[in-house]
C-alpha cells in the first residue's frame, strides 16, 4: 500500500464519488486515479466503494471503516511535510482538547496561565461537548484529549477502549436555591425532601440515571428532572427565575457573583464526581503534554506520570487501561 493510494480514495469521497473532480484536485488523469484506487482495493483483497455501472456510489463497509483511519493517516503525513519544508512550523505546536462546558469555564482558567507561561507557542483549542462527545472525538483523531466528569466510568467502557485514562481532580455537587425560595425555611437533613421540587441539573450523556437521580432512589425519592444543561451558569439563572432547585459543580458557585443563592452539599448523599483525561495509548508525549497532564492531576509529578505510562503498557496483556 501507498500513500499515494490513501489520497486518491480521500479524494473521490471528498469530491462526491467523481473520479473526474478527484483527478482534477490531485493534478492526476482520471485513469491514474483509478488505478491506484484498484491497486488498494487488490491489495485490502476487498472493495472499498459501492458500484453502480462502473460509477462510484459510496462506500462499502470496509471503507467506511477504514475512512478515519486514512484521514489519520493523510493528515499525519501532512504534518510532518509541513514540519521539513517551514523551519518556523517546528516552534507552533497545538493541543486540541474536548471537555465539558463546566471544566473549560472554571477549572481550566486556573491552568491556562502557568502552561502559556512555559510554553507561549503552544496553541490551545478548546471543544465542548458530552462525555461521549469528547471521548468519541479523542477516538476519532479530532482532539488529543477529552477531560470530563462521571461518578462511574462503567457506561463508558465500550468508548474507552483503546485509550489512557488518567483520574484527575474531583468535585462535589452543591444544590442552589434562591435565597428567598420556602425550600430555605426547613432545615436540610435528607435527600428525599428533594423529590417535592423541580430539579435543574446537567444533561446526562449516557443511558440510564444520572448520579443524583441515582442516589434519590436510593433513598426512595424520585427525581423530579425538569430542565438539563450543560452550562452551570444557564442552571443558575433558570434557577433565578424560579424553574426549580440546581445542582451544579462546587467549583461553578462564586460567592460574590452568586449570592443572590442559597448553597447546600450534597455530599452526604451523592458521590463526589470524578474528572478523568483520557488520550490514545500510542500518543507520544511531549514536555508540554506531561506538563499539562500533571498540572490537571494534583500531587502527580512528570516523571511519576512517566511510571504510570510504563506500568500501562506492562498491563496491556491483563487488558488494563485505567492508570
């Protein structure tokens, strides 16, 4: 196989399953294209696109698998040409992350000077979005990383194979009510009384309770979810106009900004979330990448993340992958 071959696949899906404008787009005949594209397909021993009288029609299922995995691998190639040719593109490094809207606004802030600080030619891009979201575009080669909260990785765990996933630094959910609310005129002793009230929280990125409306069960309440979000600041102000109780991330109350609202933690109840970072399992890290990952993983210095990396790839025949 060639990598001449990967792009001419690229280009015919690009250009709509015309060989012709794929051709054009290469500086290549049209016959070449097609050539190379048989050659590949001799090669896999399989087709990769679908046929309709000699024309392309789309992809079979073979080549919809292996689509992603030729953009990886295209786009890679493309890098490193960039990296011989311009002697200033060997100083521009990116680091694309996805997380939660939660983590980017007020956990990440604290990070970012320190990191520009060492390293001001780092460009960082931020994506947001749901756990799966996040997870599924480390998987996909979109973001280098997804850092995201969840009390229980086990709904993940299909997603999260193949990747590194690094336990970071956890928060508690804390219930905001307003301060003139009757909720205030009762104490607060058990988690049933939650269930007499509408509940604004988090949107919930996997099947089944979320770890609030799991721990009411437990203590035989429902919960009554009227409104999710994946913004904290939105919960808070729909809690303003008198929607329902938030729950919300400790770490997104302000007590200047907020104390128009009552606070009340729900750790006596509900399990506090952990944050994890995950990241493909062959990614090499470089001194920004281990710097980053410690700054995120309180009391985790670079070279004990080094250890923990080796002891992963020692574990890979026990099929672990949570470090």
């Amino acid at each position: 196989m060639k990598l001449k071959q990967f792009e001419c696949v690229l280009a015919v899906v690009q250009q709509g399953y015309s060989v012709t404008a794929a051709a054009q787009k290469l500086f290549m005949s049209q016959p070449a294209v097609s050539k190379q594209i048989k050659l590949f397909e001799e090669a896999l021993g399989k087709p990769i696109f679908r046929r309709q009288s000699k024309q392309f029609v789309g992809l079979t299922e073979t080549g919809e698998a292996l689509l992603p995995e030729l953009e990886h691998i295209v786009q890679a190639v493309s890098r490193v040409r960039a990296l011989a040719h311009d002697p200033h593109a060997r100083n521009i490094q990116t680091l694309t992350l996805a997380t939660t809207n939660t983590l980017a606004t007020y956990r990440l802030a604290r990070l970012l000077p320190t990191l520009r600080e060492h390293h001001p030619q780092l460009q960082l891009n931020i994506i947001e979005g749901s756990n799966a979201q996040n997870i599924q575009m480390v998987q996909e080669y979109e973001a280098d990383y997804a850092w995201f909260s969840a009390t229980d990785l086990t709904p993940y765990s299909t997603a999260l194979r193949g990747l590194l996933v690094l336990e970071t630094e956890a928060w508690s959910p804390l219930l905001v009510v307003p301060k003139d609310h009757p909720f205030n005129e009762q104490p607060f002793d058990h988690l049933s009384q939650l269930a007499d009230y509408p509940l604004i929280t988090y949107v919930t990125s996997h099947k089944g309770q979320s770890g609030l409306a799991a721990a009411m069960s437990a203590h035989g309440a429902n919960a009554q979810v009227v409104l999710t979000a994946r913004n904290a600041d939105l919960i808070k102000n729909y809690v303003r106009q008198g929607l329902g109780l938030g729950v919300i991330a400790d770490m997104a109350f302000n007590d200047e900004q907020d104390s128009d609202l009552r606070t009340y933690p729900l750790t006596p109840w509900v399990d506090p979330f952990n944050t994890y970072l995950v990241w493909q399992a062959e990614r090499h890290l470089r001194q920004h990448d281990e710097q980053w990952i410690a700054a995120l993983s309180p009391g985790t210095t670079r070279a004990e993340l080094r250890k923990r990396l080796a002891d992963y790839r020692r574990a890979q025949e026990d099929n672990t992958w949570t470090i």
